[in-house]
C-alpha cells in the first residue's frame, strides 16, 4: 500500500510538470536611458500592459546595447527566472545573452532585430531566438512579387537616391526580377534632397517608362510625383518602408504605392490594446503594439504548453493585437510582414487587407 502511495505520488508529480503554467513571469528587455530609451519607453509600456491584462508578472530588464550589457542582461533574467524574454533592440545584446538564455531554456523573441547573421547563429547553435520583426530581404521580396504580380507587362523604370538603403533595395529587387526576364527600360541614381526633380522625370518619359520603382526617401518620392504631375507625365511610383513617415514638407499625391509595415492600430483586433494603451497616457505607435502582442505571445505560450517552449512556439498561430502571429521551423515569420499599400488623401489604406 505504501509503495502506492509513491507510485500515484511521482506520477502526479509528473503530472504537474506537464501541466503549463496558469500565469508566466516575462522578461522584458529595453533601453531605459540614451539615444534608444524613447523606444524602451514604447516597448515597457505595450509589455506592462498585456501582461497586466493576463496577470502575468514583468521583470524589466535595461538594455545597453553592447556585448556586456548582453551578458548582463541574460544574467538578470535567469536570477529573477523568468519564463521567456521579449523586446531586444538591439543585435550586441542578443549575440552574448542568447547562449546563457539557452543553458536555462529561456526562449527571446525580439520585436526590432533583423540580423541575417544572428539568425543564422541561432540555428547553427540551437539558441531559443525568435523574432517577430521581418528579416533582411523580406521588403524586397514583397516588392518584387508586388512587381512580378502587377507590373510584369509594363515598362519598368529603377532609381534610387545612392544611401546605401536604396541602393541594395534596387539591387536585390532586380536580383528577384532577372529570372522572370523582367528588366527595366531605364535605371538612374538621383541626388536626394532637391527642392525639384524635374530633369529625372522628364529622362523617364523620354525612355517611355509608366511604372517606377524609386529607393528613396519620402520627400523625394513626393518631389518625384509632384514634378510628374505638373509635367503631365503619368507615373505610377512605389517605393519601400521609409514612405512611412511625416507627410512633409511636400504632401505625397494619391497613387503612390509603398511596401510598408501595416498601421499596427488600426487593425480591428487592436483596439482593445490602443484602448489601453490611451488610458495609460501611451500613444499607440513605434514599438507599444508590437510590444504588447509580443507579452500576449509570451503568455499563451507559457501558459499553454510544456517546457521547452523553443519548441512548442514553432508552427503554432498566436492571437495577438497585431494580427495572427506564426513562426516557421528558421524562427522567421511565417508571413512576410510588408503589405502594399497607397496613398489615399491623408493616410495609407491596404492595397491587399491584412488577414484577420
């Protein structure tokens, strides 16, 4: 009878470590002081709040974004032994907190880092790391199914400003396009920051382009149109992320298309999140909403499955304020996080609508 009573103990015991937490402790991990700590400031406050929502606990965590402040950081989450880690800015923190957070099965899942390399680090060593920020290459590759999809009939110009940005933008995207026998009728390098771009539009409607491809930045982009417009030349333009900024000092025209991230707040499944994030004095932009999906994925992973949680979050559909969230076997997005969208009177609208 005794010896019963060990076996139904030890099998309850195993029991209980089956069973998933009913609430999880995060660790959240960012910037409070210096150039990046405005960005800290969005990432606590989304965090603090989904896990108040989820009577999950937050251990904060300071990010200085250099190899040491790695080590200490990874040393912070383990002693206050968090459940999993999100927020990192930062790649330096990641490259030496990754190998301890992995000693002590503590999964990170960033919301802003795109290295190709640390990922690839990740797999080759077996590091818990996620991310839910895209990776590199994944706005051009948005651009050029854009292209191969919409554009592949039409005279296809190339320019950009010379930064580095437009120029390996431009560059991969033809990379993409060249298999297809896509090549442009025209390519060019225009100087960025002038107050008119008169004598790029008229070399476009000399080589008989319609549809322009322009890595470059907003205002140049607008310049662009604007001159387009007044020259009666119809161009239709897209260009990448950087459109999504201040609308000024020349307002983009309607028409112009862009591959950008989608306007987090206002999708319908996050307005309880910028409900709150209101009350709490936080405006719903930068990284607040990715922040808050980011503890809202840290949850239902914890409290739904057993450890390790690595390996119960890949394949698995998170419910989040930005959207469904899913990561593949390489840590990555699932789906490509760039979405087409133009510009419509004051604001971008969806081209193709995000999927809810």
């Amino acid at each position: 009878m005794r010896q019963d009573r060990f076996v139904i103990a030890g099998f309850v015991a195993l029991l209980s470590s089956w069973t998933a937490a009913s609430a999880a402790t995060i660790g959240v991990v960012a910037p409070k002081a210096g150039a990046y700590s405005v960005l800290g400031a969005q990432i606590f406050a989304g965090a603090k709040l989904a896990a108040q929502a989820a009577g999950d606990k937050v251990v904060e965590v300071d990010e200085s974004c250099d190899e040491t402040g790695g080590s200490a950081a990874a040393k912070a989450l383990v002693d206050a032994k968090v459940d999993i880690a999100i927020g990192f800015l930062c790649v330096e923190t990641l490259t030496t907190a990754l190998p301890p957070m992995k000693a002590a099965n503590i999964p990170a899942i960033s919301i802003s880092v795109r290295s190709k390399i640390l990922m690839e680090d990740t797999l080759r060593n077996g590091w818990p790391f996620f991310r839910m920020a895209p990776a590199e290459g994944a706005e051009a590759d948005k651009l050029a199914q854009v292209i191969l999809a919409d554009w592949k009939a039409e005279p296809i110009a190339f320019v950009e400003d010379g930064t580095i940005y437009g120029r390996d933008l431009a560059s991969a995207i033809r990379q993409k396009l060249e298999p297809a026998g896509i090549t442009p009728v025209f390519t060019d390098t225009f100087r960025p920051g002038q107050e008119q771009q008169v004598a790029l539009v008229r070399r476009l409607a000399k080589t008989g382009a319609t549809h322009v491809f322009v890595g470059g930045d907003r205002n140049d982009v607008a310049i662009i149109a604007r001159d387009a417009a007044s020259e009666k030349v119809p161009l239709t333009l897209i260009g990448g992320d950087t459109l999504r900024a201040q609308n000024r000092p020349v307002s983009l025209r309607d028409g112009v298309l862009s591959v950008a991230l989608p306007n987090y707040a206002a999708l319908p499944s996050a307005t309880a999140a910028v409900t709150a994030l209101k009350a709490a004095n936080t405006e719903p932009d930068g990284y607040a909403l990715p922040a808050y999906a980011a503890a809202e994925i840290a949850h239902q992973a914890v409290t739904s499955s057993t450890r390790p949680l690595a390996d119960a979050m890949i394949g698995r559909t998170f419910s989040t304020a930005i959207g469904p969230i899913a990561f593949g076997a390489d840590h990555e997005l699932k789906e490509n996080p760039f979405h087409l969208v133009e510009w419509q009177g004051s604001d971008f609208v969806e081209v193709h609508p995000v999927t809810e």
